[in-house]
C-alpha cells in the first residue's frame, strides 16, 4: 500500500505534509510505513513533494526505539535530515505569550510574566495549565471597569505550586470530584482518545452511571477535548496523570475486570472492536491479575478469537501479541486439560511469527507442537512452518532434508540420489533459462 501512497504523493504538483506528534509511542509497525513512505516518494529534487515532520520527548527514544533506527537510516536513505531541539521558553518569550493571550501590553504583565516564569521555568504546557489555574482561583481575572485582564501579584506568588508539570496535574487531578477523577482513570485505560459511543458502551458494561457527565466536567476543566463523537485527553502528560491516581496492582485489576466485562458484553454484539478492546484489557491486566484460575482457560480462547480477527485484517504482529497472551494466561497442566486450545494457540503463533520475520521464537512454538502433539498429522502445519523459517534464515539444506521427511511419513516416496545440492543446482541451471518477468508471470 505504501508504494501506491508514494506513487499519489509524487502525482501531485503540490508537496505533501505529515506531522505526527508523540513519537516516543510509535511501534515498529507505523515507523516501518514512514520509512516506506519516504522510500518511495523519491530523494532526488524532483522528487522531494514529501516533508515528514516528527515530535518526541527528550530522554526517551534510545538505541532500541524504532525511530532512532528512522534517523540513524535517514541519509542511507538518502533523505535529507535535520533535527531540532526544543527547549523552553526565555523569559522574554513568556513575556511575549502572556501579553497577546491577555491582550495586554508587555510591559505590563512583566512582573506576572517574571513570576509565572520561577513557577513553571519556561515549560509551555505548565504556563497554559498555570494560567487556567489560576482563573478558576480568581488569581487571573477581566476587571469590567479597567476593561482588561488583572492579576494579584502577591497571592499568585504565595501559590505553592510543584517544580514537574505531571505533579501540577496530578495534583489538579485530584481536586476534582471522586466520580470525576474515576471517570478520568477509566478514560486514560484506553488511550489517548475514545469515541463517545465506545464511551457509553463502558457505562453499560461496567453498570457505571454518569460517564459521558462526568467527562464533560473534565472537559470544562480543561482537561480533556472534545472533537465531534471524539473524546480526548488536552496532552498525553494529563493522560499519565488520570491513569497513576491509582497504583499499579490497583490498576492491573481494573484493567482485568473491565476487560471482563467488555468480553461478556462483547459475545452480544456484532462489533469486533468491543471484543478486541476487552481482550487488550485482560491482557494488560496479566495472568497475576487472575484471581479466579478457572477463567483463564476462557481468557485464552477470547485471546484466540482475538488473534483470529486481527490475522484477518492482517495484522500479524497484534495477532502474535494476541496468541502469545493466550498461552501466557494458560495454567499448568495445559497441554493435557486443554490439547486443542493449546495446539492452535501455539500453531498459530507460529505461524504469525513466521509472517512478522520472528524466525527464532517461530521455530520454538514449532518445536513445542511438535514435542507435545497427539499425532503426526496435528503437528503437520507446524513442520511446514518450521520448514519455511529454515529456508528464510539460510537453512535451505536442511529446509529441503526436512521436507523430504514429512513427505516420506506421509507415503511420498522421492528418489535422492542425486542428492540435495544437485537437485538445487539443476533448479538453478532451470532458472536461467527464463527472465525475471516470465518468472514471476507463471502461475503454476
């Protein structure tokens, strides 16, 4: 799909812009599809109609992150690369800021600007929160008879504010109503942002009145945004802030129960967006998070059900997440209380495995199939996808030699005398008789 997206942008007389903020939580998956991207579009002159633009959090992307692959690879790409620092504002910038958003000259709001500047050190979220904070203390007011904004010095300089933006909103957080910041935690499980519908489905799963309210409360705050049907959080700092009001063996539970419930509501309806956002809840929560041991074996057919739909959808590496959870979520003994459950969740695995380029930990879930199967023709798939791993990791001899053993258990009978190398070479000797294009025309 990529390369056709590329081929639309280069059609274009017009350059192409794409800005994707929040970097530090890119997977491999969306990084790999800008790497296409820019691959595609071209690097010459004429080219260059493709301009990528990417934000991410200082201290955060290291040498294993996917996007520092992106920018190490970026001129063997032969895209041209630049990067830039972020840094705070100076005091004269805040200056700048608080006079326009005040409408007020900068001379006057100087000392404000001076003050705000020691509370938040330039931070240009902590000074937009800050001042928000400070109207609702009646700190930061409009006076109708000066007709323009005004501030109480000494009282915004006693406010004992923290020094890290994510305690001020932690704090700010915790001056809300219970059922708010309840309402806020539930959000933040989820993401980012949800859909309102999504939302309601919550309310009625999770038997929890006053949801959608009590978002609209946050949103009043300031702490949330709404965009049509979409519900999100004012800045992924605000989200952290909601989703720690609880601990982590807290928040392990929470994530367990609610996924619990979603599966159950999920089996009555048709949308497999309910059952995929509850199976990503349950697993979240984890196997420590089971506290009834006769659940998990349904754990791990909801994450069956799961993989199955995200390998239709050709999601291969969310499907691989999916198997591997089932198998995780499974109890001792599993292979002889639940032989078929086991044999496809680990048959499966493989498999997506194989399709995501995970040769070693495909050939492990082969080997268990085939340690623990009941018979030849249950561990058939597996050796086939044991087969292939080899072939794709430069194992083609003994791809062929094990080849060559299934179809013999399997009553195929192949003459070897000629032996494995030879019948490679005289395969070859057939290849360079035909072009690339005849090749790859052939359908049988």
């Amino acid at each position: 799909i990529m390369p056709v997206c590329g081929s639309v942008i280069r059609s274009y007389d017009a350059p192409v812009t794409l800005f994707l903020d929040d970097l530090q939580w890119a997977d491999s998956a969306s990084i790999a599809a800008v790497t296409q991207l820019l691959c595609s579009t071209g690097s010459s002159s004429k080219q260059k109609q493709f301009f990528f633009v990417g934000c991410h959090r200082e201290g955060i992307i290291d040498s294993a992150h996917p996007v520092w692959e992106l920018v190490c690879n970026a001129e063997l790409l032969g895209v041209s690369f630049t990067s830039l620092k972020l840094d705070s504002m100076g005091e004269e910038t805040l200056n700048a800021m608080v006079s326009e958003t005040l409408c007020v000259l900068p001379r006057l709001t100087r000392t404000l600007a001076n003050i705000m500047y020691r509370k938040t050190k330039g931070n240009p979220l902590f000074v937009s929160q800050l001042m928000l904070s400070l109207n609702k203390k009646n700190l930061l007011f409009p006076s109708l008879s000066r007709r323009r904004w005004e501030w109480d010095n000494e009282k915004i300089m006693s406010q004992k504010l923290p020094d890290d933006v994510a305690v001020f909103f932690t704090q700010s957080i915790a001056d809300l109503p219970p059922d708010v910041r309840e309402s806020l935690f539930h959000l933040a499980c989820f993401g980012a942002s949800v859909e309102i519908a999504f939302v309601k489905t919550l309310e009625i799963a999770l038997e929890m009145r006053g949801l959608c309210d009590n978002l609209d409360i946050a949103i009043d705050e300031g702490l949330l945004e709404k965009k049509g049907d979409e519900r999100r959080f004012s800045h992924d700092r605000i989200q952290e802030a909601a989703y720690n009001t609880l601990p982590a063996d807290m928040r392990c539970l929470f994530h367990h129960a609610c996924g619990m419930a979603l599966a159950s509501f999920s089996t009555s309806e048709s949308d497999d967006s309910i059952l995929l956002a509850a199976v990503n809840q349950i697993n979240l929560g984890g196997p420590a998070a089971v506290q009834d041991t006769s659940q998990s074996s349904n754990i791990a057919k909801v994450n069956l059900r799961a993989g199955q739909k995200a390998m239709v959808m050709s999601d291969f590496g969310a499907a691989y997440s999916y198997f591997n959870h089932g198998i995780s979520f499974l109890q001792e003994g599993y292979w002889q209380e639940h032989y078929d459950l086991s044999l496809r969740l680990f048959e499966l695995a493989a498999k997506c495995a194989l399709a995501i380029g995970d040769l070693a930990s495909s050939m492990l879930h082969s080997e268990q199939v085939m340690k623990e199967s009941r018979s030849f023709e249950d561990a058939l798939n597996v050796m086939y996808i044991s087969t292939c791993a080899l072939a794709y990791s430069s194992g083609l001899p003994d791809s062929i030699q094990n080849s060559i053993g299934v179809l013999t258990n399997l009553g195929i009978d192949l003459q070897e005398s000629r032996g494995t190398e030879a019948c490679v070479q005289e395969t070859i000797t057939l290849l360079t008789t035909h072009t690339d294009e005849e090749i790859l025309n052939t359908r049988q």
